[in-house]
C-alpha cells in the first residue's frame, strides 16, 4: 500500500517523537465513552452510561487484536470510538503517532481513508436501494479516488477480492445470502484502501457453515493487504483463532489481555476464567468431562457500575479489598496483564 | 492498489463466486412496479386519472374538435339547455357549454392539486428530513413550528387569505400547500427517525460520506415510498378541500371555470337543471375515489406485507 | 428399549410462496423417549424449527402435507385444535429463542407463570400463583415472590428465559421443545440456562428435544443427536459416535469448519463451499451434493433415504452407505 495520507499532510498534532511502523499502530489512552441517560419532560440528564470507562490498548501494525465480552460490556462502543465514528468523553486515540481523539469536518474525513469498519448484520447493513456497484463504490466517489471505466475496473477488482462475481454490479443485497452480503460488506471496506479495520462481529449472524468462509477471507485479506484489524465478537473460540492477543472487557474496562492460547491455558482473572468455562467446546466426551464455573447473576448495570472492581458482584473470589480500590491492569509477564487484586494461578 | 495479478493468486472457492441467484436483477422499484400492475383496480385507477390529466391538458384541442365552444362564450339564447344536441353536456345559466367547462375545470382542479402536492412535498421532505436528521435544536424549532402551522384552524386560514390575495390556481395551490406541507414534515421525519438507525447509515459514514450524501443518496430513496404513497393520497384530498373553497367562494373565480366553482352557480338551479350539478359532482367524487383507490394500491405494492 | 414418548414418522410440511410449495420437512422421522434429551442441529431453514412447531401444530402459515406425530397412542396431526389445546402446554411445553416477544408485557409476571394451571388445571388464582411462585424460584429466580409482582421487560434476558422454563414447567409436561433457547443469551448466561435444562431433566424427568446451531451445546447436553439439512435428516446417532465419526459429510464438514477454543495450533479453518441451500430451488439428489466434497455421480440424480451405517448411526449419504470412510486433509 502505498505512503499517501491525508494524514500526513493535515495538521494533526503528532506526539513529540516521529511516528514509525515499528510503533504501535493504534494507541488508546484511558479512553472514556458515556452516553447520558435523561429522563422527565425536559430531558434532563440524570445519569451516564459508563459504556468505556477507562481503556487502555495498543495495536500493532498487522496484528489481530480480538475483543471478547459479554453484551453490553462497551466492546462495540470501543470500536467505534477507536475509528473516530463515536466521539470519545475522555482519553485519547493515536492513530500513526497523530492525535485522532477530537478530529473533525474535512480532516476526520481524511481518517476515513485510513480506516474502515466491516458491520455484523449483513441485512441492515447495506442499504436496500442501492446496488452493489453503487454500494461498493460509494468509497471510491466520496474520496474521488477514481472514475468511469477505471472506477468500474476498481469496482469489479474489489467483487472478485472478496469471491464475488464481478457480474453482480447490478443485483441489490437482497437477492444475497448473508455469507454473500458480508462480502460485499468487506468488499466496501477495502475500497478506501484502510490499513486497520475494525470488524464488529462479523461472522455472528452468518449460518455455521458459512463462518470458516468469511474468517478464512479475513485472514487471506489481512495478509494479502497488510491489515490491523480489531476484532470484536462474543465468540471467544473464533476470537482465539484470529486474533494474536485477546482483550477481555467486563462492564468498560479491560480484564485482562493476553496472546490467545496463553489465554486459554493460564488465565489470571476469574472472569476470564469463567467466560472460559462457559464456551461450549463441540466435544462430547470433553463437555461431558468438564469441569463447570458458572456464574451466578446478571451483569451490573453500568449506569451506576460497583465500586472497586466491577467483576466483583459476580466474582467467586472477591473480598473486601475489590469494592474499595479499582485493580489496576499489573503484568504476569510477555504481554500478559489482568485487572485483579486476587488472580488465579 | 489492489492489481488484477495479486487477486489470481486468492484461492476463492468457486462454487461461491458462481452461486448466486440466476433470476435477472430486481430491484426493489421494478418488484414493487411488477406488484403494482398485478392490481387490476389500482391500475384502472391509475389509467382514469391519467386520463383525465390528458383531457386536461389537451383542453383547447378538445374545445377546438370536439365541443366547438370556448369555456367563457356566453350565449344568452341558450341558457339551461338540457343534455343532448349540439351541447353533449347541456349549458349552464349563461349559454356556456358545460362538457367544454367540465374540460377546462379539470385544468385548473387536477393543476391546483398537483402543484399544492408538489410544494407540500417539497418542503415538507425537506424540513422533515432535516429535523429527522440533525436532531437536537433544529429538530425541536422545526418540529414546533409543525405543530403551529398543524394547529392553526384550516378554514379560517384559508378564508383569510382568500380575502387578502384574490385566488389563482397558483395562489390557491399556495394557499393549501402552506398548511400541507405539515404533515409530510412530520411523516418524514419519523422514516428518516427509523432509517437513520440502520446500520447502513452507519456504514455510510465510516467511509467519510459527507452529510447532503447520507440524506440523498441513502435517506432520500429509502423515504421515497412513503412519499409517493402520500402524494396520491393528498391528490384526492386536495381536491376536495379546493372544491369546498370553490364552491364558498373562497377559491377559483368566475369566470374561470373550475369543477368546485361550477357547482357553486349550479346550487340555485338544482331542480330544473340538474345536469349542471350532476357532472361536476360526479367527476369530483370519481377523481378523489381514483386517486384513494390508486393511493392505496402503491401502498400495497411497496409494502406487500401491509396486505 | 423403552417405549418411544414421542414418535415423528414421515412428517411433510410446506409452505406456499409466490415461487412454489416449499418443503420446510421433508420427510423426518424420529423417536423421543421418556427422560432423554434429543438435540436437533441444523442451520437456519434446516427445518429443525417448522419441525418442532409442527408437532405443536403451531407451523401455521405452513401445512402438514402428510406423516403422523404419535404421542401416547394418539395421531396429533389428526387430533382436533380443542385437543390441541390440551396437548399444548400441558403435556407438551415450548420454549423460544426471543424470551421477550414471548411474554406479555402488560401482564405481571407470575400471572402469566401461572396461567398453565388455570388453564389446564382450572385453579384458582391464589391457588397457581403460589406453585407458580414455587416454580419461579426452583427455577433459580432470587426472592420469588417479590419478583411475581414484576413485568416482564424489568427481567434480564437470562432471568426471562427462566420465566418461560418456569412457565413451561408448571404443569409437569412429559416433553419440553426448546428452540434455541440459549441464541440471544450471552455465554455465562447460557451456561446457567443450560445448567437450569440439565436440572430440570434430571429433577422432573421431563424428555426434552434441544433444538440449536451450536454444535457444542448439543456436545455437553444430549446422548443422542438429529442433524438436519435442507428438510431433511441428514445424520441420527448417539451424540459421543456422531461427532467422533461422522457418517454424513455435511456433519463431517461442519465439524471441521468451526473454531475449537480447545485447537492448540493456529492453522486456517477448512470451511464448506458454497451457500446454504435456497430451498425454493433445491439441488436435483442429495441437497448437498453441490457442496460435498465426497460427492458421486449418483448423488445429484437420486435422493439418499435415511439409512443404517455402522453400529449405532443413520446416515442418508450415498459414499458412507456403500461403506467408505470420510477422511480428509
């Protein structure tokens, strides 16, 4: 891919020291996300969702960071926050060494070339009156990247990249199935030609059969294209084989992160622990074998989230320390951190 | 740059290039057109109107061919002559012959109607749309001044203004869009409330599409339906409301011949010449029937599950 | 073996669209037994739903065309609605994927646990609403009683779908069908739903037909297994053999398409070509020769009947029938 860069050439305020490739790609600091919650006649807002609450996270370039969590925990507002489509409340974003945090107007449109986003329902979308030429080269009109034949060239180029045949220019989604409209969800995606992608579960509304497709294209894409992605999905056994390090979020914050297996094998907080066991593994003499955590209760409400650690109304190890001091995220060595005053072993 | 050499090199299974439907491209507009003509009496209703917007148009061709009389001739030695002869229709109390009046009243009835659709559609999408889309105070301070102009009692509006500006189809179509428009406001604004949620928008805007393309190149066609739907219900009502005023006096002045007006003289001749109230009556009540009727079929054919 | 509680025998449903009849079943046949729990996998538009809805007879708009559903001696699909009715609920009791649009969300909620009984057993409200609220906490609702009071939209997803359970269970049905009671539930929660129907298997003894498209919920939750692919079933087996030896190559594919958290090595996964199958346009023969890598000539002429191969397995595939093995890279 070659250096150009709207980014460059804006004047966003780098960090003090050069940016190189040898940097993490993505950099977030203590980034906050609420959303206010109102109520009454006059709106007025009598509280905040706390949707990310404090993250900290580095992405390198052409690696896969797979985000875990249950619904609700801000994994997806993470995402969004990351590629600048959510303003962040708090924190900062460092895309390439420049500070992203509060870009806006022709600038934040600058961004949009760098990065792009793959959605999970393949139905809502793409939107229904507009072809698939017209969606997929949507990208390509809005940064005048090409026109006539050669945009058709690019159009067509982008169908086949991601399995399709280039012939169905002129379909709507709706004559897809939904391995088909994912791709050419993807398909929109590159045509900026982004170099991180953030892709919002995409395999989870897709038939079972289906699925291996669409994480073998990813794969093929990222290495053929040099991609970062952040993958976010609920799954831990598709995050654990895309990804190089996992993140796992409860409630805003980030639990722990660790390398996939080094994850499963050895993980420090019980909540990890606990997403571990509940993963159905497609193995019936395994299943029958293992040994169960299951949690008691339903996520806190993260309007007005529990003092100290978050995990702790749920936690089977928790002790008074946890609801007076928030953990912070400590180090168990070669990238492996967790959020826990009382890890596991 | 993605080159056509690096995509050889992707091992695509093929089976799903190939599998894809074989049924040409549909789009939404031609299914919805295939639905639309499969209605039988939505599509009578439709060809009626189409019709009469002909006659209406070709006025003077059939005032030259066909009736051999000009709308405003008065010929005072043949006044309430009955149907038949050499007027097909009768004339009225003074000589004019109705058929060439009927024919010239469509002009301005179904003209009067279709500009005030035009104007309320226009800006009522419009205001609708940006309130939906920007929210927040714009949307408030739009949607207020919806319920001030929805609140102001119709009929005196229109006497007002009648008052003030003496009405011509132009003035008159003004006149009714200025409270129409309304309603479209508030209709679109709750689309675009439910499109904006969709993913698509979303997507839309993560590739850094600026605003005026959200709204017409995505908002717009997904608006549409309803738009149209409205539009040929509004037909029909307009007409009515235009007819009511005609025929107060509020409306089209004589001479100039329009069906509301036409029965306004026709009321004080209603027992010995009934043609004159007959016809205008009955073409009013068969272009609002057509048009409620048409209005309903494009509903149907948009949103079959409406059914 | 027992006498089978449920019997499915040849059951056809159809739909009517614009394009045709369309075969949701196609010919499915099976065994319930008391107590056991049968797993139903397949994905969507399998047919694995319509079944289940059809041995309720809830498959409306759909038609059952022919076949026969016995269940205690008597013919369900020749059984009148106001004998439905008392099937229904009663003796055998549905859950939903969506917990939500299954309840009533003006009733408070331990009228509508409780509403079984009135119905069925014609008791009074006093009387069903204290064994609804009995139900409601064996089925691990904390403080009960208090809880009855609510409506269903101040409820979790999780604690939702233990209201329908509850709910389902109040009249002690010989049969629970539950379809895909676990999809719209995050991970802990699910293993507390599954936890909760592995209970309330052993407790009530209740037989249970699990119906889903994860692979390892059916793995840690029923003996026996029913997989399922456009209409028809494709593979029947004790769940242990099905999923050491495949006898069908859609299970055999689909097993080794999806992630195992447990898989050591990171290699690409091997997923199945080609699209699920469009069942207004069904392939000619087996439905998914088109996407079988195993496939003979004879598999796109000729429909493979549900057969035995190996001991314990039924597999409806021309290549394992004629006793070759199903190897791969």
């Amino acid at each position: 891919m070659s250096s150009r860069g709207p980014l460059s050439t804006a004047a966003i305020k780098p960090l003090s020291r050069a940016w190189t490739t040898a940097d993490p790609l993505l950099e977030v600091s203590d980034l906050k996300v609420w959303f206010s919650v109102s109520s009454g006649v006059l709106q007025r807002t009598v509280g905040h969702v706390h949707a990310v609450d404090g993250v900290d996270l580095e992405i390198k370039t052409g690696e896969t960071v797979g985000l875990v969590g249950e619904s609700g925990c801000g994994k997806s507002t993470l995402g969004r926050a990351v590629i600048r489509l959510l303003e962040p409340t708090g924190g900062k974003v460092f895309f390439k060494g420049y500070d992203i945090t509060h870009l806006r107007g022709e600038r934040l449109r600058g961004l949009r070339r760098e990065m792009a986003m793959i959605f999970q329902d393949p139905y809502a979308s793409l939107d229904p009156r507009q072809t698939v030429g017209d969606i997929v080269g949507e990208p390509i009109d809005v940064h005048h990247l090409a026109k006539g034949k050669e945009r058709q060239d690019r159009i067509q180029e982008l169908l086949r990249v991601v399995g399709l045949n280039p012939r169905f220019v002129d379909r709507y989604p709706h004559e897809f199935s939904g391995g088909q409209r994912q791709r050419i969800g993807i398909a929109r995606a590159l045509a900026v030609e982004p170099s991180f992608i953030v892709c919002d579960e995409p395999i989870s509304a897709l038939d079972v059969s289906i699925q291996a497709q669409i994480i073998n294209l990813l794969e093929r894409l990222q290495s053929k294209f040099n991609l970062t992605y952040l993958f976010i999905a609920h799954d831990l056994s598709v995050v654990k084989h895309i990804s190089n390090r996992i993140a796992v979020m409860y409630l805003g914050k980030i639990m722990e992160i660790a390398g996939g297996s080094q994850l499963y094998r050895r993980p420090r907080h019980p909540y990890t622990a606990s997403l571990l066991s509940a993963i159905p593994i497609p193995d019936p003499v395994i299943e029958m074998r293992r040994e169960r955590t299951i949690l008691q209760g339903d996520v806190a409400s993260p309007i007005n989230p529990p003092s100290g650690c978050r995990f702790r109304t749920r936690c089977p190890r928790a002790r008074e320390h946890c609801a007076e001091e928030v953990p912070p995220l400590e180090s168990f060595g070669d990238e492996h951190r967790a959020a826990c005053f009382y890890p596991l072993d | 740059m993605i080159g056509p050499s690096r995509v050889a090199e992707l091992d695509m299974p093929g089976a799903a290039i190939e599998g894809a439907s074989t049924r040409p491209a549909q789009s939404y507009w031609n299914e919805s057109w295939e639905r639309l003509r499969a209605n039988r009496i939505g599509m009578a209703a439709g060809i009626l109107i189409l019709i009469f917007a002909l006659i209406a148009i070709l006025a003077p061709v059939f005032s030259a061919v066909l009736t051999h009389f000009q709308p405003q001739t008065i010929d005072l030695s043949q006044t309430f002559s009955p149907p038949g002869g050499k007027h097909l229709l009768g004339t009225d109390e003074l000589g004019r012959d109705t058929l060439t009046r009927l024919i010239w009243g469509a002009r301005v009835t179904l003209g009067v109607a279709l500009l005030t659709v035009a104007v309320s559609l226009t800006v009522g999408t419009a205001v609708g749309m940006m309130a939906g889309y920007y929210g927040g105070w714009l949307d408030d301070v739009l949607m207020r001044l919806v319920d001030t102009v929805l609140a102001i009692p119709a009929i005196f509006l229109f006497i007002l203004m009648s008052i003030l500006f003496r009405p011509t189809p132009v003035s008159l179509a003004l006149i009714i869009a200025s409270v129409g428009w309304g309603q479209v406001a508030r209709l679109v604004r709750g689309e675009v409330l439910s499109v904006k949620q969709r993913d698509f928008i979303l997507a839309t805007r993560s590739i850094g599409a600026r605003h005026l393309r959200l709204m017409l190149r995505h908002l717009l066609p997904n608006v549409l339906p309803v738009l149209i739907v409205a539009a040929s219900l509004g037909v029909g009502q307009i007409i009515l409301i235009e007819a009511a005023l005609d025929f107060l006096g509020l409306g089209i002045q004589p001479p100039t011949p329009s069906w509301g007006n036409q029965l306004t003289n026709a009321e004080s001749y209603f027992f010995h010449s009934i043609w004159l109230v007959n016809f205008p009556g009955l073409l009013i009540f068969v272009t609002v029937l057509a048009s409620n009727v048409f209005g309903n079929a494009i509903r149907d054919a948009f949103d079959p599950r409406l059914k | 073996m027992t006498q089978p509680l449920l019997e499915v025998q040849d059951l056809h449903t159809v739909f009517s669209t614009k394009e045709g009849w369309v075969k949701a079943v196609d010919g499915v046949s099976f065994e319930l037994h008391p107590g056991e729990t049968l797993g139903i996998v397949g994905e969507s538009g399998c047919g694995k739903s319509v079944t289940a809805l059809s041995i309720m007879r809830l498959q409306r708009p759909g038609f059952i065309k022919s076949g026969r559903v016995m269940f205690k001696g008597e013919d369900l699909t020749k059984a009148t609605e106001a004998e439905m009715r008392e099937v229904r609920g009663r003796e055998i009791a549905m859950i939903f994927q969506d917990p939500m649009t299954s309840l009533n969300p003006v009733f408070r909620t331990g009228w509508q646990v409780a509403e079984p009984l009135r119905l069925h057993h014609g008791w009074n409200a006093k009387k069903s609403l204290t064994s609804a609220i009995n139900m409601l906490g064996k089925v691990g609702i904390p403080s009960a009683v208090d809880r009855a009071e609510d409506y269903p939209h101040q409820f979790s997803g999780g604690m939702r779908q233990r209201v329908m359970i509850a709910m389902g269970l109040t009249t002690t049905p010989e049969v629970l069908i539950a379809d895909e009671p676990t999809t719209a539930l995050d991970v802990t929660i699910q293993a507390q739903i599954l936890d909760l129907l592995r209970h309330v298997n052993q407790e009530f003894g209740t037989a249970t037909i699990l119906i889903t498209h994860n692979l390892g919920v059916v793995a840690g939750m029923c003996k026996r297994i029913i997989v399922m692919y456009a209409g028809r079933i494709v593979e029947a087996g004790p769940t242990t053999d099905v999923f050491a030896h495949p006898k069908h190559p859609y299970t055999w594919a689909l097993l080794r398409s999806i992630p195992r958290l447990d898989a050591d090595r990171h290699e690409p996964l091997k997923p199945i070509d080609g699209l699920p199958p469009n069942l207004v346009d069904l392939p000619s023969g087996c439905a998914f020769h088109p996407r079988c890598a195993f496939k003979i000539e004879k598999c796109s002429r000729d429909v493979p009947a549900l057969e035995r191969v190996g001991d314990t397995q039924l597999s409806a595939c021309w290549v394992t029938q004629s006793g070759t093995e199903l190897k791969g890279a």
